[in-house]
C-alpha cells in the first residue's frame, strides 16, 4: 500500500529529538500551531520555505525569535539576582529600651 508520491522523501531515518519535540510541544501548548509547524519542518531536514509562504516564515521567526530571546533575558536575570543575594540577612539597627512603644506603627496593626 506504499505509494511512491513526488517530492516526499522515502528516507525516514531521520528522528526528532527529546529536546526538539519538547519545543514543538511547547509550541502547540502555547497555540502558536504555525511555529510547531515550522519546528517539525526544520527537525525532519526539510526547508519550511519550501511549504510556507516567506512573509509568514519571517513572520513566524521574528516573533519567536523575540519570545525566545525575552525568555534568554529573564532566565539571565534571574540567574543574576540569585548569584548577587547574601546568603544569609542580618537586621541591623537600634533596639528601642523597654517600655517605649512605637504608637504610629502599632495604630497600623504593625510591630
């Protein structure tokens, strides 16, 4: 039952990846279903170009593009506040001598 059709490929030696299906799952999570589309093209060896008009490809890439590098940013960030915390916090300041009470702070519900 195997028809030989034009243009597609017999090799299907060629396997996807954890790491690439786990984007194009992420792809499809996140409803950018068009982005899937261009995940699976690139990661079985075909040029997406080849099935998707230019404008939109381009389309697609730019907007992912600028998905992809805010996520680089925020994991950065945050790698960054993490490596620049203390360890460990130490309350500095005066003690208040026994029986003076902060009446602007305890009006407030806090102390």
């Amino acid at each position: 039952m195997n028809q030989d059709i034009a243009g597609i490929s017999t090799n299907l030696d060629t396997t996807v990846k954890a790491q690439q299906f786990d984007k194009v799952v992420e792809a499809i999570i996140a409803g950018k279903y068009s982005w899937a589309c261009v995940l699976m093209l690139r990661f079985a060896g075909y040029n997406p170009l080849h099935y998707i008009p230019y404008r939109t490809y381009n389309r697609l890439l730019k907007e992912n593009s600028q998905t992809n590098r805010t996520k680089q940013q925020q994991s950065e960030n945050l790698k960054m506040l993490k490596d620049s915390r203390p360890a460990y916090l130490e309350v500095v300041g005066k003690q208040k001598p026994e029986g003076s009470q902060d009446i602007s702070l305890k009006r407030c519900g806090v102390n």
